[in-house]
C-alpha cells in the first residue's frame, strides 16, 4: 500500500477542531495547567507561521507560533507541536518546526522561545538559554527553555521576563 506524503500548510479556521483534537490525544488535559499553554491563553496564534500537516484528508500534524516578549524584546513561542502517532518517526514533526522557523524569518522575526526537549530541538537550531536571561512566570524545568536564533545575535538583547502579546 502506497503511503500519501504529507501536504504542509498554513493552518486555517477549519483545521480548529482536528488541531484541538490531535492536542487533546497528545498532550491530554494536563496541558492547561502547564507554563507554556498559560503563556498562549487569550493570544491568538499567528495564522501565517501555524502550520498544519495533512495525510489525504487526515490531519497528521499540527505547529503554532504565538506572540510573546521577553522582557522588552519581541518573540514568537513554539507550541503546541503535536504530530499523530500514526505518522510519527517519519520526520513530520523537525519539517514542521523546520518551515515554520523559515516563514517567521521571513516575516521579520528575530527569535523563537519554546519548553521542550533539548535533544530533540538542539538538532533543529534551538539551544539552552540560561534562567538568569529568561523567566517565566510559573513553574518549568529551567533546563527545557530553548531559543533559536532566527537573526544571529538576537539572543543577546533577550532578557527578562516572558510575557504574552495579546492584541488590543
């Protein structure tokens, strides 16, 4: 049986209930409670860099990038990732984060700040980013903060306290 690649897309309105779907299967109802979804609460994500990975009519794949600030500098959060088991260990997920990173440079972004693994994210352009450089207002292992670098240099003038960016 021949398996369909996947189509990669902005996310769109339509994709809502699959996407909340896929993150209510990975993530379960925990993920309210954690730091990062706080952080995303009441701030829409950006429609240009939110992608959705599609399998025929099937969602398999799902990213979002969100408005933040750290400190005074501007940034995007990276989350949810969340990829269908049935097409996982194929590469979907890095493809995601791979064209998302690529549309929000191309958009004019400097950073991207997510809670994650570092194994996993280190491959893709993310590194550590030090406690005493970037809080976050609530609990999280200091250890999974991560940036990447969409301008290089950016980093540098990121430091203080991660806040959401909620439009007016």
């Amino acid at each position: 049986m021949k398996t369909l690649a996947p189509e990669i897309r902005p996310e769109t309105a339509a994709d809502a209930a699959a996407v909340e779907a896929l993150h209510e299967f990975a993530f379960g109802p925990g993920r309210f409670a954690r730091t990062a979804f706080r952080l995303r609460e009441r701030v829409p994500y950006d429609p240009h860099l939110s992608l959705v990975a599609m399998v025929g009519p099937r969602l398999a794949g799902s990213i979002r990038l969100s408005p933040i600030r750290i400190g005074a500098t501007p940034a995007l959060l990276l989350g949810p990732l969340a990829v269908d088991p049935d097409h996982g260990r194929r590469g979907l997920g890095s493809a995601l984060v791979r064209l998302s990173l690529a549309a929000a440079r191309e958009r004019g972004h400097e950073l991207v700040l997510l809670v994650g693994d570092a194994a996993y994210y280190g491959r893709l352009g993310f590194h550590h980013v030090p406690p005493t450089r970037v809080r976050l207002p609530g609990p999280v292992d200091t250890h999974r903060v991560l940036i990447a670098e969409l301008v290089a240099g950016a980093a540098a003038r990121a430091e203080g306290l991660v806040a959401p960016v909620r439009s007016a």
